[in-house]
C-alpha cells in the first residue's frame, strides 16, 4: 500500500514538473514575442491611435502574466515544489503581478468592442480624430479593475472568492456577445466598402481609408478575441474546480495554465500575422536577425510575395498598396498602364 502510494505521488510530481517545464518553454518563446509585438505596433503609423493603446496595453498584461508565470515555473524547480512555488505564500508580489495581468488582459477585448462601434459610426471623422481622450477614460478603470481582482483571488490562496467567479463568468458571457457583434461589425465594414467602390466619389479620401482599416483591424483581432474568449473559460474552469472542491486541482491548473501561456503567445502572433504592413515588418525583423547569424527563415520571394516587393528593395510608401490586403497596387511590368488609367480618371469630367 505504501509503494502504491509512494507511486502515485511521484507520477503526481512528474506529471506537474513536466507541465512547469512545458510552460516554463512556452513563456520564454512568447516573452520575446511580446516585446517584438510591442516595438512594431508603437512605431506603426498606420493603426489609430485609439486601437494602437489598446493593442500595447493587451500586450503589456500578457507580456506581464507570462513573466510571471516564467519565473513562477522557474522557482517550480529551485525549489524542488510544484505546488508551494504556485502559492501566494512563497512569492505573493509575483503572485499579485500574475493576477493583475490575467485580470487586466480579459478586460481588454472589451475595450476593443466598444472602440471598433466608434471607429464604424463615425467612420467619416473618425480617421481625423485622434485625441487621446478615450484611452485616457478607459485605461485607469480597466487597471482599477484588474488590481481589485487580483487582490481579492490572492486574499485566500486556497479558496478563491466567489466575487472573482462571478466577474470571470460575467466576462466570458459579455465577451460571447461582444464576439458577435465584432463579427458583425466586421463583416458591415467589409460591405459598405464594397459598395463604396463603385460610387468612388461619393466618399472622401479619409472615410475610404478608415473602412479599409475597419476591414484591416478585422481581420486581425477575430483570432486573438476567439483565444481570449478561451483564456476566460479556462480560468473558468480552474475557478468552479476550486469552488467544488474536486480533486486534482493541480493537475488541472497546470493544464489550463499551459494552454493560457500558450494562447498568449498565439495572440501575440495573430496581432502580427494577421496584419498585411505589422506582418511586412515582422518578416523583416527576422530576415535581418537570420543574416546575422546566416540563416535564410524565408526563400528568396517569400517577403516579395507578402508585400509585393523584393527582398531587396527599398520601402515602398502605403500609397503604392492595396489598403486592406498590403500588396502592390502597381505591377512592375505595367507602370505606364497603371498611370494612363489614373490619367484618364483624374481628366474625367465631374458631373
């Protein structure tokens, strides 16, 4: 009976080592990737600055979850306890940190919902408004929150408040509905650009430009609100199994923990794939982290096709690309007839 049990309590620990190790893997691949994902949206010009504080500040709470949850797993080993490392006791400023960037990160898409029904209703002024006010509104709140939070999960480490289920339920039902309406949103956008490119002058130069950003930003945040959608309910998850009292809550919370580092880091990514001008420069960063040490992470067009230039050219300016997509607009073999059709639009007589 005691080999038995000596037996399961070391595949017990082997099995919450290897999640600690598999995390610990995990968040030292996404922390540069946060970092990375930071310095390209602040230096971009293209994404509004209302969208850009929101995209930084997600960035920042996930940079800093997965630091803590790094050095969380880390102490897993130095101190050979996989369960003690995990409880506010050991490391309660890290602990609270963990907290504040779970909290802070699941109010965003929030945010974001509200900023892209702005973006979409004034979409013929919005282009032209770029004022801080709003971010200054909703930044200190959604911090506010998040620091509630965090300190009410780590008043009792071992039976979290019902307030943060309640909260973390009524995120994930919001977050449901606020994934419908961006989808909607969406998908209006991409219609009323459609249309508009048939009566061309019936809109301005900055309206036209906001849809193609509305259709842009679209397409960029489905999948990173779909994973933040599935970080809630593995908090979730991890909140009622605590709540119940069901056994092998480690076990659980490891799991859901791994699959929370890991759709951070997949957020961060699809924040930079899924965007055409974010993506060009992404590529560029490891074409030029590769050359140093001489590697090749992409074939010799691989970027041209991307961004419809070579390798080797110089930067193109936005007014060369297609809005929405980022690619060339002019085909290098044709330059004469791509400017003798706007020749003919601009000496068109307008009626």
């Amino acid at each position: 009976m005691s080999s038995s049990n000596s037996t399961l309590a070391f595949g017990y620990d082997f099995l919450l080592f290897t999640g600690g190790a598999t995390e610990l893997v995990i968040n030292l691949v996404g922390m540069p990737l946060s970092l990375v994902n930071l310095w390209l949206v602040s230096r971009t010009s293209v994404i509004h600055p209302n969208m850009k504080f929101i995209l930084i500040f997600q960035s920042c709470f996930i940079l800093t979850r997965g630091s803590c949850r790094f050095l969380i797993c880390l102490f897993k080993f130095l101190l050979w306890d996989p369960i003690g490392a995990e409880r506010t006791s050991y490391l309660p400023a890290i602990r609270l940190a963990y907290y504040i960037g779970i909290y802070g990160r699941n109010f965003v898409p929030h945010i974001l919902i509200v900023e892209r029904v702005l973006a979409t209703l004034t979409v013929k002024s919005y282009e032209r408004n770029r004022r801080c006010l709003f971010s200054l509104l909703w930044s200190p709140m959604a911090a506010t929150l998040a620091v509630f939070n965090a300190l009410s999960a780590i008043r009792d480490d071992e039976q979290m408040p019902l307030t943060n289920l309640i909260t973390t339920i009524a995120q994930f039902v919001i977050g449901t509905a606020e994934f419908a309406v961006f989808a909607l949103l969406w998908r209006y956008n991409t219609k009323i650009y459609q249309k508009m490119l048939q009566k061309a002058e019936a809109h301005c130069l900055s309206e036209r430009y906001q849809l193609s950003e509305n259709i842009r930003i679209g397409r960029q945040l489905m999948p990173p609100l779909l994973l933040n959608l599935a970080n809630i309910l593995l908090g979730m998850i991890i909140l009622v199994w605590n709540c119940v009292n069901l056994p092998y809550y480690w076990i659980m919370f490891m799991f859901c923990s791994n699959f929370n580092s890991f759709f951070g880091l997949l957020i961060e990514l699809f924040i930079i794939t899924c965007h055409p001008f974010l993506k060009r420069d992404f590529c560029r960063i490891l074409q030029n982290f590769g050359n140093l040490f001489g590697l090749h992470f992409f074939g010799n067009r691989r970027v041209g096709e991307e961004t419809g230039e070579p390798n080797n050219s110089a930067v193109v300016g936005l007014a060369q690309r297609d809005l929405i997509s980022g690619r060339m607009l002019i085909e290098r073999s044709k330059p004469d007839d791509h400017f003798a059709i706007l020749r003919n639009a601009w000496e068109r007589p307008y009626n």
